[in-house]
C-alpha cells in the first residue's frame, strides 16, 4: 500500500512526463555550458599588443605541477590554513559559549554589557580587526589572523548556542535544578549539549565560512593557501596563475567538504545519542521530586507532571 503525501497530491503522469522533461532540458543547458566554458578555456589567448599565448587548457600551462617542489609549497600554504582554522574554531566556540552564558544572564549588569560587545563584534570587518590585532598588539600575522577570525565567528557562535537555548523546553532546566545541580551546571550539562546538537548544521556553516576567510591573512602576510597561490605564481610566471588557482579551489574544496562530512557524523552520533539518554535527568529529576512513575513520564516529555503533587 502506498503511502499518501498529506501536503500536496502524488504528481500524475503528465506532471511526472512534465518534470523528467524539465531535467533533461535542465542537465542539457548545463552539459552545454560547461562545454562552452571548456572550449573557451582552451582557445589561445591574444594579448593587447597581439601576442599569442596558449589556452588555459593547454598542457604547456600544467607541466608545472609535474614539480614536487611546487606541491611541497602548496602543501605548507593549505597546513597554514588548516592550523590558523583550527585553532580559530576551538577559540571560536570557547568565546561563544561564554558569549551565551552572558547574553543569558539573569543580571542586566552583565547581559547589557555583553550584549553591547557582541554586537560591536559581530558588526566589525574581520580584515580590520586583523590589521588593528597586527598593528596595535603587534602578534605577528597567525595571531592577528586567529584572534579577529575567533571574536568575529565566537560573537556568531554565541548568539547560535543562545537561541538553541532558548529553544529548549524549560523543563530540562528545571529538571537539572531539581537534581541539585548549580544553574552554571545545569547550564553546562544539559542546555548546552542539547543547544550544539540542535544548532550543528548553523555552527557547522560557520566554521566553514571561518575557513573560507583565513585567505584574508593574504591581507596581513599571513602564508596560507591563498597567500602561497600567488607568491608561486609570481615566482613560476603569470602563466601558470590560474593552474594554481585551480589547485587551490580544489583544496579549498577537499577542506570544506571535509569539514562539512565531520559536521554531519556528528549530527548523527549526537542524534543517536540523544535519542537514547533523551529522557533520563528529566525522569531522574522527576523521582528525586516524589513524582513516581507518571511523574517520570511527563518530565521526560516537558511536561508538568515532574511537578511535586500537593
């Protein structure tokens, strides 16, 4: 028995026929467009002055990757980025958990302030706070490239981690108080874990694009992959800029992805793992309040039934 669709009806034939239509036509235009792209790529390139210089596709214009010196040194610009990303993302969501931990503070003498630096710091180009980082603190370029990249994506992280908070039901935090637990424990125990698994996809996001802007270290001398792509194309000759352009969108490419694939994995173990401890303080706090079994079972679902019956 087939199962029906409540949103919309199941598409008939001639919207079935209608759709592989549209596809096909769709896949064609962008088969078409690369092809076109290719064969552009590959024509000789007349200069100004009229000079004549081979195509892009030309294989005089990779011969250089044939060199293992060159992947040596392209190799130390994508480690450089991949160690100022890393250490950057653990900054990152240090800063942001303690940006969360203020913006949720029941004192206003500590949730204004914050909230005012937050927004200073998310409303900052990450390139100005590099130069000032590099200029006025004088770090040196990983630094000033790993200190703007932690405030600017921790104040993004901690205003992520504050609104899975206060998605949560409110009974998982009455619950961790119940057992005894300290509001800065509880806030650690049982908000946040819950707050990372559901806003992983959004923080997975923002790790990426803190990837993507450790090429502004480009900006401050700092050698990463984009930095290196262009000292090697100055070194080899203007020939060979875009085959190491290429390159470097390909491991640029390799590094996301990866950091995309991590991201998921852990989607799916935090899901698995939530899904089978999802319930267990919420019940332990519910037998702790005298609740018994009902009780139990109305803590576990956000329910009032965790409540101390009069």
């Amino acid at each position: 028995m087939s199962q029906a669709t409540v949103l919309y009806d199941a598409p008939g034939p001639r919207a079935r026929a209608r759709s592989r239509t549209i596809s096909i036509v769709g896949l064609l235009a962008v088969l078409g467009l690369l092809g076109w792209v290719t064969w552009r790529l590959a024509q000789p390139q007349v200069a100004v002055n009229g000079n004549v210089t081979p195509g892009m596709l030309d294989p005089s214009r990779w011969d250089v990757l044939g060199y293992a010196e060159v992947w040596q040194y392209l190799g130390r610009g994508a480690w450089n980025t991949i160690r100022a990303a890393a250490v950057a993302m653990v900054g990152a969501m240090l800063l942001g958990m303690l940006f969360a931990f203020g913006r949720l503070a029941e004192s206003a003498l500590v949730r204004v302030p914050v909230s005012v630096i937050l927004e200073f710091f998310r409303g900052m180009p990450v390139l100005l706070m590099m130069l000032f980082i590099l200029l006025v603190a004088s770090t040196g370029a990983f630094w000033a490239v790993v200190i703007a990249l932690i405030i600017y994506n921790g104040a993004i992280v901690g205003e992520a981690l504050r609104a899975g908070i206060l998605a949560l039901n409110k009974g998982q935090r009455e619950a961790g108080l119940s057992i005894g637990l300290t509001p800065v424990r509880t806030r650690l125990m049982i908000e946040f874990p819950q707050a990372f698994t559901q806003m992983l996809p959004i923080l997975v996001a923002q790790m990426v694009v803190l990837l993507k802007d450790t090429s502004l270290g480009y900006i401050v001398a700092y050698p990463e992959l984009a930095k290196t792509v262009k000292d090697a194309s100055t070194f080899y000759g203007n020939r060979y800029l875009f085959t190491f352009w290429v390159v470097a969108v390909v491991i640029y490419l390799a590094i996301n992805l990866s950091v995309s694939w991590f991201g998921r994995r852990m989607a799916r173990f935090a899901a698995a793992r939530g899904g089978r401890a999802g319930g267990a303080v919420a019940a332990v706090a519910a037998v702790d309040a005298g609740g018994g079994g009902d009780g139990a079972m109305g803590a576990a679902s956000g329910a009032p039934g965790a409540e101390r019956p009069s």
